[in-house]
C-alpha cells in the first residue's frame, strides 16, 4: 500500500515537472515562463520528495525530505523575484495586452522592436546573407535579414 | 495558542492555494496561450511589519499563477505579475482576500 502511495506520488511530481517543463518552452514571455519553472517545479519537487519519504520511512528520510521543502520554499522565490526584477529592467518583452503597472515605476531598457536582443541582430548583421540577393526585394526587404537571423538565434 | 492555530490557518491557505494554482499552471500551459491575459498589478497593502511583507511577497511567488516583482520604495505598494487575469481588480481583491488577510492574523 505504501509502496503504490509512493509510486503515485513520484510519478505526479514527475508529471508536473514534465508540465513545467512544456511551460517554459511553450509560454510566450520571460514572466509567463517563470510562472511555470519555479513553482510548478516546487510543488513536483515537493510531490517527488514526498515519494521518497515514504519509499524510504523512517525519522531520517523524513527529516531530510521536510529539510530540502523548507530550503526550496525559502530560496526558490527569492531567486524568481530576482529574475523577474532583472528580467522587467533588462526589458524582457512583454506578451502584448498585458496590462503594465510598473510602467514609469521601474526604469527599463528597451530592445528592438522585434524582440531579438540588440547583440544577436548585431551578429547577424555582420554575417553575409546571400540567398536574399536573388530574390526580388521589397522596399525595406534589406533590414529583413538581419531581424530574421536575430530571431533565429533567440528561443522562441 | 492562538498564534499557533493562526500559523497553522496560514499553512492551510497557502497548501489549498498552491494546489489550486498548480492546477491552473497546468491549464494555463497545455491549453491555448493566446487566451491568457497576463498582467502587472499593483496591489496596495495593509501589512505594515516588514516580515509580513516578506512573507506574502514569498507565498504570492510560491503559488503558481503570481509573481511579486517589486515593492514600492515606501513598502505600501507590491507589484505583482499575474499569469492570467481577465478581471484585475478581481484578481488584486482574491489575493488580498485570500492570503494577505491571513498573514495579518500572525505579522500585522
């Protein structure tokens, strides 16, 4: 019985990470990703860790198991609040339509329009891209390849 | 005695919170994400101490679905990022409702 509370266990804290993990490959900004890597993956840490315990049993898995909770529960939003700070000052893009209330509170930077940090459309710049010479190019078509290769360069 | 039934009353909200949350995390990310109507809030508070402040500040992280961002220099004002919230006053209202009259009960 307690083995299959266990393995229940495990196995729900595994899917969450998994869930968490899709989240931040599929949510579209810095701050909706956040969302899902550092909580979800505390409450599927918290859920595995549970699991353990009780596959183990006895005081001392338990003590070490409710240790590393409250380690998480203490350091995992200190470290989110910095990134999101860092991230909203750095001038992490936000998804369009949300509402902005730390507009003109915090100072912020501001990346270029397509969202590529200014360093990679830099990069791409740089680089010779001969396949749109060929092309018939549209007024303005010239920017396009280095907004292009910035964006190739960023996850998205 | 009091104190430690109101700790434990904190406890509870914010275990219940955190399922609640997760659950729509989890929404959030397999459903459509066009639909989400993410936000910074700003929610005034009426904690005072400081280590209230640290402490709602940290559970409105912890549970998923919020992120506290920054406090105003004067420490009346937490921004917070919402995942979704389609109504924002709403959303400022729940968390007050919910967790920051829970912490005042133990650190006003």
């Amino acid at each position: 019985m307690t083995e299959i509370l266990a393995a229940l266990l495990l196995v729900l804290g595994a899917a969450i990470a998994l869930i968490a993990a899709i989240g931040v490959a599929r949510l579209p900004d810095a701050f909706l990703r956040m969302h899902a890597a550092t909580k979800a993956g505390v409450v599927g840490a918290g859920l595995m860790l549970a699991g353990a315990g009780l596959a183990f049993g006895g005081a001392d898995a338990w003590l070490r198991v409710g240790l590393i909770v409250l380690f998480l529960l203490v350091t995992v939003p200190i470290s989110s609040h910095a990134l999101g700070r860092a991230a909203y000052i750095g001038g992490a893009p936000l998804w369009p339509g949300s509402a902005d209330a730390l507009a003109g509170v915090l100072p912020r930077q501001s990346i270029d329009e397509d969202g590529g940090l200014p360093i990679l459309a830099k990069h791409a710049a740089a680089m010779p891209a001969p396949a749109i010479e060929a092309m018939p190019t549209p007024p303005g078509g010239l920017a396009r390849p280095a907004s292009t290769g910035g964006k190739s360069g960023t996850p998205s | 005695m009091k104190r430690a039934l109101a700790w434990i009353r904190v406890a509870v909200t914010f275990i219940v919170e955190l399922g609640k949350s997760t659950i729509a995390v989890v929404r959030a990310v397999l459903g459509p994400t066009e639909r989400l109507r993410p936000a910074i809030l700003a929610v005034p508070l009426d904690i005072r101490s400081s280590a209230g402040k640290v402490l709602f500040a940290n559970m409105v992280t912890l549970t998923p679905g919020t992120t506290s961002l920054d406090i105003s220099p004067d420490g009346r004002i937490l921004y917070v990022h919402v995942l979704d919230a389609p109504d924002r006053d709403a959303a400022i209202a729940d968390m007050k409702a919910t967790l920051e009259s829970r912490v005042r009960e133990v650190l006003p």
